[in-house]
C-alpha cells in the first residue's frame, strides 16, 4: 500500500478513455489498495485509476463515515433529473466550479472478488462523486462541463496560479 501522485490537468491520461480490466488479479488489488490510500491522504471522496496515471477503468469512492467503494469497469445504466453542486477535483487542484449532475445516478461493475454489483444514489454525495469518477474513466473532467472557464473560482488555500489552456 502506497500514495501515489496524482495526475493533473494536462497529463494526457486524464484525457483518454480508459482500457477495461480483463481480470483481478494482484496488480489491480494493489492497484486498488493505492488509490484508496492515495484518496485518504488527499482528502478526497473518490479516485479513478487515470487520477493515478493507471489507463484503466477503476474507481473507488469513499463518503465519509460510510464503507470505500470499489468498482471494476463500471457503467452507468441509468441517470434522471439535474441539479446543480459545488465540484472540485484532486487533478485540478485549487478551483471548484458550480456543474449540473443528475438527480438520480445508477451504476453497474464488479467488486475486487469479481461480484457484480449495482449502487444507486439519488441527490447526494454518492451520486456526484460516481458521476464524476464515470467522467475520469472517460477522460472528462468536470471542468468540460463549464460553459466558460470564467465560471472557475479559486479555493481561498491556495496560492495564486491560473488555469492555463490546456483545457
């Protein structure tokens, strides 16, 4: 178990759409007990592979007080509804932004024991946080979301730096 750097706007792997995983076995286990490790220590909700440089379609979400959740090669099957929240993202560090979500968000994948499993979440952390690691997998940040990038805002902790075109 290990942190790892985490990829930013800019690395070409946050772009790609990630390659699904043929099988579980000890490097997707490792894999996974990283970007757990890797989410904690960064203070986020939930990691995708790519945010760890890893092309593949891997995404754990940990809401606190609740159990991380692992998902291998997951698909959304069902959203409705929109709303608006307030998103950030660990690889575009100091700028949060106002998107529009679903309401509702269903999704289907495997668990690291190769079970299928299906998590539902309607207007709550869950439901944006699986949403936006689905946009990762699929090399979307939620910054392509914006209409503008004028809509971006600095959190007040960082330093002053501009988000520059690579957008």
């Amino acid at each position: 178990m290990a942190v790892r750097p985490i990829t930013v706007l800019g690395d070409a792997v946050l772009r790609q759409r990630a390659k699904r995983v043929p099988r579980v076995d000890g490097s997707i286990e490792r894999l996974v007990e990283d970007m757990i490790d890797t989410m904690h220590d960064a203070s986020g909700v939930g990691l995708a592979a790519p945010q760890v440089g890893v092309p593949l379609r891997v995404v754990v979400i940990g809401i606190p007080g609740e159990e991380v959740i692992t998902l291998i090669n997951p698909e959304i099957v069902k959203r409705s509804g929109e709303r608006t929240v307030t998103e950030g993202c660990l690889s575009v560090p100091g700028y949060w932004a106002e998107v529009n979500r679903s309401l509702s968000v269903t999704v289907k994948g495997r668990d690291l024991q190769g079970h299928q499993v299906r998590i539902k979440a309607k207007d709550d952390l869950l439901a944006q946080a699986l949403e936006h690691e689905m946009d990762h997998i699929n090399g979307v940040l939620y910054v392509d979301h914006l209409a503008s990038l004028d809509e971006l805002r600095k959190t007040a902790a960082e330093p002053e730096e501009e988000v520059s075109a690579e957008l």
